[in-house]
C-alpha cells in the first residue's frame, strides 16, 4: 500500500511520533493506521502524545559564544527535578550547541542532531524520561566582543536565566558585570529608541490618566507627563538604568570607563510569560480517579 504524506501527518498527530517513525510505522504495517499506532507504542515512540497537553514551564536556558556570535536556548521540561538529570542537561547543551548554525527556533527544531532532527530528540526524549518537553525559543547576537552569564546555574553554561551582551570593546570583567545587571533587572530594551512604541505610548496614557485624577490643568499635566516619561525611559532602557554595581553611574557610563561600548544584549528566563494552570489537590485527586 502506497503510504501518502496525508497518513503520515495523521498518524504524527495521534500518537506524537517523529515524522520519519511514523513513516516507518505505516510501512511496517502495510498503512493499517491502528496497528501502526500499536508499533509505536510497542517501541515507546507514542509515548509523546499522552504527555503533550501538560504545561512544560520548567526546564533551562542554556547559552553558547563561539567567536563573534552567542546563542541563548530554552528547553523546557514539567518539572525542575527532570531539569536536573544529566541526561536532558547533556541534550540541552547539544540543542543549544546546534543553535549557533541556525536563525531561529524552526530551523533548529530541523536542525541535525546525531543523525536525528533536534524534534525527533525531543520527541525521543519524552518517551524515555515521561515528561513534555519542547524547544521553545532561542535568539542570538553577534558583535565584536560576546560575553554570556548564567544566573542559578544548574551546571556549567545553563541555568534558569541566561544573558548574552554584545560589546566594541571592554573586557571579560566589565561584560560579565553588565550581564549580571541585566540579569537581575531585566531592561525592555537596549536604549529609548529600541523601545516598542506602543508600550511607550501606553505607558504615557497610563501616567496622563494619572495625573488628570489630580485636577491639575492639561498645561501642568503636560509638564508632569515630560518628567514621568523621562523617568520611565530611564527605568526601561539597559543604558540608562542605574548599574547594580555601582548605582552612581548608568551602565552606558560604567560601560564607558571600562573602554566599553553595548551594541546588543539577550535575555531568557525559563518559563517567562508561560500560565500554568493550577489545580487544588481535591480536583487533582479527583481527576486522577476518573482515569
């Protein structure tokens, strides 16, 4: 029986198989759609699809300089104790390692890892350790100096949050620093104008609202509003912020006694803006009695 890419996709949609072992599974069993899902099932590839509607909100953030170019992965896990067992760490760094030859999060999900695609290893990776897993974003920066930090690091090179700061200039020392800042203080954007407009513009319909409720006339109001935006810009902006370090300087300052100059910075917490849904343990243990 001829197996069409129509079977294939099916079959990956019912059981969460990689595309090649649902392939493989139809082939074996001459397109008998249900004694290919029992295939998979007998070689623990199926296993995927029971675990593919839990939230994975946990996981690491792994990041990579190699030269002129660093790269920050998130892979996510259920919980944070399959976070903490080398075998997905050693994925993990595999994942983020493959990320340094790719643009974004599609073409690595593609991407060769061993002989598999990374989404295949994932895929795998389900069924051996029995928690939803997935690749869930990555970004890079280039520049003539790329330096990384991890903050809560689970072992070397990922952690729960990961930074890269692109540089002309400076040091080690000096990028480590302005990576831990930005760890700690997580700026929106490099400088005011990498600011998304439209969250400046909401933030200043916000501080107007505000300041109407004081009764003061829109000629005054105008005024306050030039100040608050001011401030707002200073709060949100990597350059303008006070630097963690030393609160006397901005960090575009602190950058600049060091001979250094920021051109670029990435940051990726494990599990920003995932909701998880929460359940009383009264409903947990009646959903699990109902099977």
């Amino acid at each position: 029986m001829a197996i069409t890419a129509a079977m294939v996709k099916e079959l990956r949609e019912s059981t969460g198989a990689g595309m090649m072992d649902a392939k493989k599974a139809l082939v074996e069993n001459d397109g008998n759609m249900e004694a290919a899902v029992d295939w998979l099932r007998t070689k623990g590839l199926a296993k995927a699809a029971k675990k593919s509607g839990r939230t994975a909100a946990e996981g690491l953030v792994a990041v990579v300089v190699e030269g002129g170019k660093g790269v920050a992965v998130e892979v996510n896990s259920e919980t944070d104790f399959v976070a903490k067992n080398a075998d997905f760490q050693e994925m993990v760094s595999s994942i983020a390692k493959a990320a340094l030859s790719v643009d974004d999060v599609d073409a690595l999900k593609a991407a060769d890892l061993g002989g598999k695609t990374v989404e295949a290893t994932i895929t795998d990776k389900i069924a051996t350790i029995g928690e939803n897993m997935s690749v869930r974003r990555m970004a890079s920066i280039e520049g003539t100096n790329v330096v990384s930090y991890v903050h809560n690091a689970a072992t070397a090179g990922m952690g729960k949050i990961g930074v890269l700061v692109a540089m002309e200039g400076g040091d080690e020392a000096i990028g480590k620093q302005i990576a831990m800042h930005i760890a700690a203080v997580n700026p929106a954007a490099l400088s005011e104008a990498d600011l998304d407009a439209s969250v400046v513009e909401k933030e200043k319909q916000v501080q107007m609202d505000i300041a109407r409720e004081s009764g003061k006339p829109e000629q005054v109001i105008e005024k306050m509003i030039v100040g608050r935006m001011k401030k707002f810009v200073a709060e949100s902006t990597l350059l303008n912020q006070q630097f963690v370090v030393n609160p006397d300087l901005t960090v575009e300052a602190a950058a600049k006694e060091a001979g250094a100059t920021i051109t670029g910075f990435v940051r990726l917490e494990v599990g920003e803006g995932i909701e998880v849904e929460k359940e009383d343990f009264a409903a947990e243990v009646a959903k699990a009695a109902q099977g």
